[in-house]
C-alpha cells in the first residue's frame, strides 16, 4: 500500500516542492540507517589497525628511524608527523563517532611518546584513553601498542613476551582487562614477521610467532577453562596458512562451538575474497581470533560476539584508485614518494554485547 503522505505530494503538491519533500523524507530516512549503525549502551567496540610507519622526528640511536627523520627519504617533518596522527585518530574514531572504541590493538609504533600522542592531541582525547606499550627488539623500532577506554574498561595487569628467540621482532602484548559487568577479556595484540624477501622463506618464522602465541593461550585455558581470550595483530599470514590454522589452531566459527577452541572471526570474510590490505590482490592479515566461549552465550550469561563476527572498516576516504583501477589503502609512504594518505592497511573489529 503506498502512504497517504506519497499520494499527498504526489497530487496536491507542485513538482518542485513534491521533490523537496521526498528529498528529506530520504534524509530522514537515512539518517535512522546511520544512527542504528552506531554503538549501542549494551555493547563495545574492539579494533585494530596496523598504522603503516607512525615514527616521530626525533633519531633515537638505537633503532634504524633514518627513514622517518628530517632530511630523509620521505622528509619526515612534525607537520607530517601530526597530519599521520590525525588521520590514524579519524580512522579509529569513525569505526563509531558516537561510543568511541573501548579498546584499540596498534601496530608499527615507535614508542610510548608516539603513542600518547596519539590519543592526547588527535579527536582521540575524547575517548579518554590510557596506553599500553613495551618496547620490542625490533630492528625498526616499530611495536605493537593498545589503548583502553579506562571509562568503560578496568586495567587489570599486561605483560609483553618475546614472540620469537631465533631473531629479533615486534613483542607479543598480553593486556587483561575487565568490563563493568566483571567479564574479564584477556586480549594479545601481534605483529608477525612479514613476508619481506619471500612468503615461503619467511614462513618458519611466522610459525615460531604462532607457537608462542598457542603457548600463552593454552597457558590462559589451563588456568581458566571458559576464559575470554582475544587475539588481534596483522599476522603477515592468511587465514588458512599453516601459522594460523595448523600451528594455532584457529579455525572457521561454527554453530556448536567449543568454549576452549580458537575460532578466526575472519574466515568467511576471507573466503569472499575480502581483505585489509593490497598487493597485485588483496590479502586479509589483519585478524581477530577468540576463544569459543565469547562465541556461544545463553542470554544474559554475559559477554557474546554474534554473526557476522568481525568488520573491515573500509569507507571509500580510506582508499585511492590505483593504477589499474583497484580502490586500494592509501598510504602515507612508499619508499622515497609521500602520499599523505592514512596506512597501507584497514582498520578490522569485532562487536561484544551482552
């Protein structure tokens, strides 16, 4: 039946007026899409973005930042400093411009000075973040980091482990936190060893990330059988790769779940074709793995995350076109050429509610 306020302007109303009308009857109408998008009072956010490169402009001798310094190949300066804080604070903060994501994985972060920065000079200040950051032995200097909504999350206690012994990189974070409603999430932020100089040789590497990475989580289960485990990082690997689904163990969500097995919130997104960043195709290493029991709650048993698990913030000012036409991350850097743009990789996060 078509509405009797659709007939009004379609017979007693001018043309020109009946397509104002219609006009803001489409805005109220989307308006009502966007806002039911946005968080709600029962649940929060949890995200994470590998930020491409955030480096300040001050040399520290003891890590190689040549490239991220005044007078280098980018020429790095503090207005190009500030203008990649900025848009990493945009991108985060319009996962949900209304709640704000109450916890946040980062990686490729020089240091804690950056990371304060971050959240004490961006449009992040509104979300009151605390940070969390450790110093790796990564040869570039760039580490994982998170930042909590200490308003909508208690700190409990974090500690960082050296996610490989046969070769310096990125630490793993462990972070336990504790929500309002006394759920206790025990969350790993990760960077693995990229593919740099080939995927295949480069894999054992990959594998020693992973295993270190099971080793803490099956440390955590023993303790804690029913534990709220989270697991967040660009893990250089795919989905199904032998790092993730072999050595870890994480695999596809399924309808009967159980509370103690590693599930990749990504999977399906990654069967169809979907990924966080670009090269000749796309590929999908920015992941969230977590332990069944967030996965299969009773109402009102406490914290859930539902289908379809997690997203791939990707609205179309994260992208540029490329050359061959893809609409592809846009970057801040390549080699010597500055783009100004956000981070060669998007932005993923899941949903708990309760």
């Amino acid at each position: 039946m078509v509405p009797l306020f659709l007939i009004f302007a379609e017979y007693i109303i001018q043309p020109k007026m009946r397509l104002h009308i219609l006009f803001a009857v489409l805005l109220v109408i989307l308006a009502g899409n966007v806002k039911a998008q946005k968080g709600q009072p029962n649940q929060i956010k949890i995200a994470f973005y590998n930020t491409e490169n955030i480096f300040d402009t001050i040399d520290d001798p003891n890590k190689n930042d040549e490239d991220f310094l005044p007078g280098a190949k980018v020429a790095w300066n503090t207005d190009r400093y500030n203008h990649k804080l900025n848009n990493i604070a945009r991108a985060l903060s319009s996962i949900d411009s209304v709640n704000l994501p109450a916890v946040i994985g980062l990686a490729e972060i020089e240091n804690v000075g950056v990371l304060n920065d971050l959240v004490s000079k961006t449009r992040l200040k509104l979300g009151n973040y605390q940070v969390i950051l450790e110093e790796g032995s990564d040869p570039r200097g760039i580490d994982v980091g998170l930042i909590y909504r200490k308003d909508v999350v208690k700190y409990v206690s974090h500690k960082a482990f050296a996610s490989a012994t046969s070769f310096k990189t990125r630490c793993l974070l462990y972070v336990c936190l504790a929500d309002s409603k006394k759920d206790t999430f025990h969350i790993v932020v990760n960077h693995w060893k990229s593919r740099s100089g080939g995927a295949t040789e480069t894999e054992p590497q990959r594998i020693e990330n992973a295993a270190t990475l099971k080793h803490l989580t099956d440390s955590l289960l023993l303790r804690h059988p029913m534990a709220n485990i989270i697991m967040m990082g660009d893990l250089n690997d795919e989905p199904d790769n032998k790092s993730i689904s072999e050595l870890l163990g994480a695999v596809k969500p399924e309808k009967k779940v159980n509370p103690s097995t590693l599930y990749n919130l990504m999977y399906e997104r990654f069967k169809n074709g979907e990924g966080t960043l670009y090269y000749k195709d796309w590929d999908l290493f920015d992941q969230i793995i977590v332990t069944g029991n967030l996965l299969n709650k009773k109402p009102g048993k406490g914290a859930v995350i539902l289908p379809p698990y997690a997203y791939i913030f990707k609205p179309d000012w994260l992208l540029y076109k490329s050359r061959n036409g893809d609409m592809v991350p846009n970057r801040t850097a390549s080699s010597k050429d500055y783009f100004g743009g956000f981070s060669d990789h998007l932005p993923v996060y899941t949903i708990v509610q309760y």
